[in-house]
C-alpha cells in the first residue's frame, strides 16, 4: 500500500482497528434536514468525540472551521433529491481534485444495486476508485437503498457489499440487519455500520451496534441518531465507548445516563444565572 493511501487510513482509522465516523452530508438529497439546519452548530460539541466527518463540500467550505476538524470523508455522489422521481440516478459532483484541494482523508460515494441504475453507480464506483488510488486517496462505498428500506436485509447487503469491495472499496458503509456476521464474512474490506432498523429508544440504538461490533464490523458511520437526539453529547460518548472501550450495551447505557444527567445539572445552571 503507498504511503498516501496508508496514512489516510490511519487517520480514519484509528490504532486499535476502530472508526466513529459522523455523517452530516443528509442535506445533499433531503434538504434542511431536522436539527441538521446550521451544520456547523450540530457538529460544534460533537467533533471531540468522533474520528472523521463524511460531508459535502459545500457544507464544509461553509460551517466547518479548517483549524478546528477531524479527518474529512467527502461525499461526491449525487445529483437526485427526495421529491426527484428515482434516489439511485445518482451521478459524480465532485472531482478528485476537489477532494485534494479540500484536503480529504477519503470520498464516498453510493451504491444502489438492484435498482433501475445498478450499472451507472457502480461504473461510478470504480472510476472514483481509478482516481482515488492514482492519488492515493481511499473510496468509501455506500450500499444505499433509496427509498426502498426492506432492502436491509443480509443477502441484499452481503450481495452490495462484496460487490463494492470487489469493484475497489477500501471501506464499505452498510447497513446494520439480523445475522450481520454474513455481510461482514462475505466482504474482505472493512465494513462500517450505517444506522440500523427504526428504533426508539437510545438502549436499541446501542444493542446494535454492539451486536455489529461483535460481529466483526470496525465501526459506525451514524449521524440522526446521536444529532437529532435530545442528548447527542451523552449519545456519542456513550456509542464511541462501545467502539473503542469495547463497552457493554449496559455500560454504554450507564455512560449516557451520567452524561444526561450532568448535561441537565449545567443547563439548570445555567437558566439560574440567566434568571438571577
């Protein structure tokens, strides 16, 4: 592997094999997505505790401060929008050379296998990947679904990611579904967790990852469920110390309830000082 492509790796990645990586490039197909609206706010008190930040590059030559970042994952795919008549006609927007003048640690782009575009995406896949490895930079592959969310089941990913390795991937984004462990056997990169299944509760949010991590995944690439929470702060402290503490989905829990708690006792705090 060349010197490049390593350290950019190693940068995503960190020593002991594991990632926390915070997505906030939703608007690129959705629009002001809920909490999502003033980027660089959401992220402010988030940054410390994640490992690198997958977003376009519009958000980040306009919220995100260059003398105070993680490592940037640039997402370069798109072109679609959620009132658009097909999520999966998705196209290159960004150049390799946009991601070297912006520094990126890596680019990502999706997938849609299955779908009417299933060729177009993944030709994307592996021209991105001609040029990230002339530069020596890694292409991140996102098995995207669309709109068509039964779609995260373990044969449908297991088929997407492996098909996403073998085009050239250096890391493949997936989603988390039951019997995991086939979709993480079945791809010979290394595999992070999208989200998983609609939950309710933050206590099922760290069940799967913990089920993903045990099953062999080196990380998270989660972003409505620790920034759309009520208490994001607490929520990834709590998942970043299942992926890099190799924390129980109790001790997590405990975590983000001590964490809750101190967040409410300075806010109370800090409405006294205002008040008097």
């Amino acid at each position: 592997m060349e010197w490049g492509m390593k350290n950019r790796l190693a940068q995503l990645i960190k020593s002991d094999g594991h990632c926390l990586f915070l997505p906030i490039d939703h608007g690129y197909f959705q629009g002001p997505t809920r909490k999502l609206e003033k980027p660089g706010e959401t992220i402010r008190p988030l940054l410390r505790y994640c490992d690198a930040l997958f977003v376009t590059r519009g958000v980040l030559r306009a919220s995100i401060d260059p003398e105070n970042t993680k490592p940037i994952i640039l997402r370069v795919s798109g072109g679609t929008s959620m009132v658009g008549k097909d999520l999966s006609d998705e196209g290159i927007t960004t150049s390799m050379e946009e991601a070297i003048r912006l520094n990126a640690a890596a680019v990502g782009i999706s997938i849609f296998v299955g779908s009417d575009h299933e060729k177009e995406s993944l030709l994307n896949l592996s021209k991105l990947v001609d040029e990230g490895e002339k530069y020596g930079i890694p292409v991140m592959a996102v098995t995207a679904v669309g709109k068509e969310l039964e779609k995260r089941d373990a044969r449908y990913l297991s088929l997407s990611s492996r098909i996403a390795a073998e085009l050239g991937a250096r890391i493949v984004k997936t989603y988390w579904c039951e019997n995991f462990d086939k979709v993480v056997n079945g791809c010979p990169v290394p595999v992070v967790m999208a989200g998983g299944p609609k939950v309710d509760t933050e206590i099922e949010v760290f069940e799967f990852v913990h089920d993903g991590m045990e099953k062999g995944a080196i990380g998270v690439n989660l972003g409505r469920n620790i920034w759309q929470h009520d208490f994001p702060v607490p929520m990834i402290k709590a998942l970043r110390a299942i992926i890099h503490d190799q924390a129980s989905v109790k001790e997590a829990n405990d975590i983000f309830e001590q964490e809750k708690v101190k967040k409410s006792h300075t806010a109370k705090q800090s409405s006294s000082h205002v008040i008097t």
